[in-house]
C-alpha cells in the first residue's frame, strides 16, 4: 500500500483495518438521488466515509457491516441495490 509520508504509523494500521465496501445502485438519475441514498447509508450504525457515485452507479463506505443490510436501506430509499 502506498500512504503519504506525513502519516504517523499509528494512522497506517487504522487505515489498514478499515473494511471498504462497495454496492452497485440501479435506478438513481440525479444528485436528489444520490443525496438520498448517501442519507440512508449514513444512517447505518457501524457506516463512515460514504460515497455515493452516480456516473458509477454505485456507493462505496467504512465500516463492518454485512451486505444484506446495506441493500435494505438502499432498497428502502427507493433504488435497487446489486452486487
């Protein structure tokens, strides 16, 4: 991995040990859409540092928590979570 060099290694290992998650959205067609679906991912306990991408179609955060909890809040916010 390559990390800046004004990083402090105790910052390295937290870096390390984060888990990136990374979920196909279909159906979002604007940034209200995006907004939404950053919202309710932000929402999730144990979720930090969401992207949500629409050119990509899809979302990436921090954090360890399984798949099928992620899709729901995508899911309920409007739009169809893939894998």
């Amino acid at each position: 991995m390559w990390y800046s060099n004004n990083l402090s290694p105790k910052k390295i290992r937290e870096i390390e040990d984060k888990t990136m998650a990374t979920v196909k959205i279909k159906g979002m067609s604007c940034q209200h859409c995006v907004a939404s679906t950053k919202k309710a991912l932000e929402d999730i306990e144990g979720i930090s540092n969401v992207q949500v991408n629409l050119d990509n179609g899809e979302a990436t955060s921090d954090g360890e928590v399984e798949y099928q909890v992620i899709a729901e809040a995508i899911n309920r916010s409007g739009f169809e979570a893939g894998s």
